[in-house]
C-alpha cells in the first residue's frame, strides 16, 4: 500500500494504519497456500505475482529492502511446504499421505 501511495494512486488513509497491515505469518500463509494450488510447481512465476501484489519487490522483482528479502526466504520455504502438503493430500497407490496414514489409498480405490 506505500508503494502504490508513493506512485499517488488514490488511497484510504485507514488502509495504511498498522493495524491494517499483513504480519508475517499472514503473508507467509499466503505463499503456503499458492503452493498448495500451483500445478505447475514454479517458485519463480508465484513469486513473480504474490510477492509484487504483497509490495515485497518493485517492478523489476528485487526486495524492496532486507527485511522483505528476509520474508521471502521464509516464504519460498512455505511455499514447498504447501506444495508436499498437497502433493501427500492427493496420492493415488499405498502410501503415507495425511489422508491414507500407511493404509491403501482413498483415492484409488475411486
């Protein structure tokens, strides 16, 4: 929201209070669950659009500073984590999924 009040698009002033703005968690959360729906698997494309929307890179894709840097480590880790989530969710054979806990798998037998 700087970002874009930097560049005098027209902004709520109430959208720049603290309170308003995303934790790290939240943002993190946010990576976790474009893992879990990117089909395609690629960090960089999801990294590319989630991270500029969030207002972690400028238009060129580098951090805005250290701290966002920072955040999008974590961030491409919670992005891996939602894609094994989601590759353990949705197996087909006999497996260790979250779903199958070891016994044959719910979705073969569909």
């Amino acid at each position: 929201m700087k970002r874009l009040a930097k560049l005098g698009a027209p902004i709520d002033p109430e959208d720049l209070a603290p309170e308003n703005r995303q934790s790290t968690t939240e943002i993190l959360g946010e990576f976790e669950d474009a893992g879990r729906e990117a089909l395609d698997g690629r960090w960089d494309r999801v990294r590319r659009r989630l991270s500029y929307e969030l207002g972690l890179v400028d238009e060129r894709g580098r951090s805005i500073n250290r701290h966002a840097a920072r955040t999008l480590e974590k961030a491409r880790d919670a992005f891996y984590r939602g894609q094994k989530f989601a590759k353990n969710l949705f197996c087909i054979g006999s497996c260790n999924c979250l779903l199958c806990l070891g016994r044959s798998c719910l979705f073969a037998t569909r």
